[in-house]
C-alpha cells in the first residue's frame, strides 16, 4: 500500500499501529517540508484503510477511485465558472485524478499548472466544505471507512475552515479525516488541537539514493551527488535528475542580482525586480526558496565546508569566486531578507516594491564583512 513512499518507515510503522493497536482517531494531520512524502504516506493509508476489516484490495482502490476515498485540495477560479460559484474539487476531478495517478510527489506548482493557472493563488473555499459535508452524510458505500485526504488544509479559507472544524467536532461515523500540512501555523488553533499531529521529516539520503538507483537506474556515484543536493526531498531529486529549467533560470536570476548589486547598476536592478514582478507569484516564491538555498551553501562553500556543500555544477563554480562575499556579518540579514520578502509576497504587496527593496538592500548587505 506504501509502494510509492520513499523512506519513512518509521511513519509507516506508526501508523500501521494505530490499526493494531485499536488507537486510530477520526483526525489525522501529517506534517512536514515539501516533498517528504506527506501525500504519499497519507494516500498508502487511506488504502489500508479502505481495505481494512477483511476487504480485499481493489481495482478502484489502485486507481484511487473508491467511493469512499474523498479528496479535497486548492482549486482555482476559472474564467468560465460564474461569478456566483465557489470552486469545489469536483471541479478538477478529472485533472485531479490525471495528476495524482502520475506519481504522489508533485507540489502546488505542478498542480496549478495542470489546472491551467500558474499565476493564480489556490485556496479551499467554503463551497468545497459545503460538499465534503454532503458527500461524508452518506453511508459507506463499502460497509467500512470512509476516508477524506485534505491537501494542504491550510488553504483553507476563514469560513471553510469554521465550517471543516465543526465537521472534526461532529465528525461522521466511520470517517477518518487525513490532513496532509505543511504550514500548520496557519491553521486555527482550534483545528490543530482537534487532530492527532504525526511530523514528518525530510527524508534520509539514503533512502533517496537507494529509490535513484531502484527506480531510475543510476550509478551509485550520480545517485549519491544527487541524494545529497535534494536535501530531503524527493520531489526535489526528480527536479534535479531531469535538469530543471527553471532552477537554470533562478541561478541565471541570482547571479544578475549580486552581480548588479556589488556593481551598484540601479537602473538595471531595477530593470532586475521588473522581470520578477512579471512572474506568477508561486514562482517569485519559489525563486527566493531558491535565493534562501544558495545563499546557505555558498555560507558553508566560504567556511570550506565543502562535504556540507549541495550544489550543482554551475552553482559551484559561480560560488569559487562568490561565496567569500556571503559571511557571519551579513547571513542572517540576508535570510530575513528573503524571509521578509517571501512573507511580503504571500500577502500580495506589489512585487516590484518588493524585490527592488530587497535589490537594493543587497547593494549594503554584499559589503558587510
């Protein structure tokens, strides 16, 4: 049931006993960073879970199509949906579905792009609640669990949320809620404290460069280089394996921004936030994600910590003549700033405010030794 989990046999274990043991509770959360494994150990359980209690494995249990088996997720609005109409997930079932049968490690860019709006923000509205609520009236149409995955619950809105809390409250009989987070702080209190909170970590390097070698055929030596850049992240090893481009275009980004900056090229810094700003906000997220990375290796690459050091070819050499410029003086003010602008973003402020503040603040912060 696990077969698409990669490490986490610990989590696996855990939540095998709380079957065996008699201790499963109607809430689950599973929390942890982007491409741990979160989804995929919660989608492996919910099949246990469905075929528990003497049922046999399925077709519909396979291809995730059991009646029983709920998902809830971020949806977007499209431009053909009414104005009155809150996007629900039956909305993007059939993409959903597309989605998810490729492989449990994909992330809300992936799964924007599949919906087609990758400059959008998804969110969980209240008419998705409304549904979950009808569909989880219902009787099993098994006899055993009915189970709800929600992906990232803390999308969700104030009212949906007011609304999913009263459902975790009351919840269905023989229902299991499996929430699969990874920014729990942004959930109400009174939400957290009404599910059973399992953390899961980053998986191990091991783990990683053994599924590399499994699954993709690689040399224990490019196995172990890229094992050890994923940092924990499966999602992120597939990105490296298949030369990501956009990752080329965040180096190509962070390489004009300290160059510009130790220049003192204004103008052209400007010119800099502008073509950030012109990017979907998932994205400009995604690159200062990627700022906050090397901004980190090239600390250690300046210590010497070369063993501590994950990077790719092309950023280690930009690094040779880079990292000495990223220091104990100015690491943590660098981290805030990408930290600070990242926040910035998440609350929609004008993005060219935002990454030509953060341009020009680099211009001080580059000189600090």
């Amino acid at each position: 049931m696990f077969e698409q989990v990669i490490g986490q046999h610990d989590v696996q274990q855990r939540l095998m006993q709380l079957i065996s043991e008699e201790r499963l509770p109607h809430a689950l959360m599973l929390c942890g960073p982007q491409g741990c494994g979160k989804k995929a150990l919660a989608i492996g359980f919910a099949k246990v879970l469905l075929t528990a209690n003497g049922q046999k494995p399925s077709a519909m249990v396979d291809k995730l199509e059991h009646p029983d088996l709920h998902f809830t997720y971020p949806t977007i609005k499209l431009p053909s949906m009414g104005a009155d109409h809150k996007p629900v997930s039956d909305d993007f079932a059939a993409q959903w579905h597309d989605m998810v049968m490729g492989g449990y490690y994909f992330n809300m860019t992936d799964w924007l792009e599949q919906m087609g709006g990758e400059n959008q923000q998804a969110i969980i509205t209240a008419g998705e609640s409304d549904a979950l609520i009808r569909k989880l009236s219902l009787k099993s149409s098994q006899g055993g669990y009915k189970v709800s995955i929600i992906w990232l619950p803390e999308r969700m809105n104030i009212e949906c949320a007011n609304k999913i809390l009263k459902l975790l409250e009351e919840p269905p009989s023989q229902t299991v809620f499996i929430m699969v987070c990874e920014e729990p702080e942004k959930l109400l209190e009174t939400i957290r404290s009404r599910v059973q909170r399992i953390d899961v970590k980053r998986i191990d390097t091991d783990s990683i460069c053994q599924a590399l070698k499994e699954k993709r055929g690689l040399s224990d030596d490019m196995a172990q280089r890229i094992s050890r850049m994923a940092n924990g992240s499966w999602r992120q090893a597939m990105e490296l394996l298949t030369a990501d481009t956009e990752n080329e275009l965040f180096l190509d980004l962070f390489q004009a921004l300290m160059r510009l900056a130790y220049q003192r090229k204004i103008k052209e810094l400007k010119q800099w936030s502008e073509q950030l700003a012109s990017m979907g906000r998932e994205r400009q997220k995604r690159f200062l994600t990627y700022f906050l990375r090397l901004i980190r290796e090239n600390f250690m690459y300046n210590f010497q910590e070369r063993d501590l050091c994950y990077m790719s070819q092309r950023e280690e050499e930009f690094a040779r003549n880079f990292a000495r410029f990223i220091n104990e003086a100015n690491i943590l003010p660098i981290t805030e700033l990408a930290d600070r602008a990242i926040r910035d973003i998440g609350q929609n402020a004008n993005a060219k405010i935002v990454f030509f503040d953060m341009a020009l603040q680099m211009i001080v912060l580059l000189i600090q030794k």
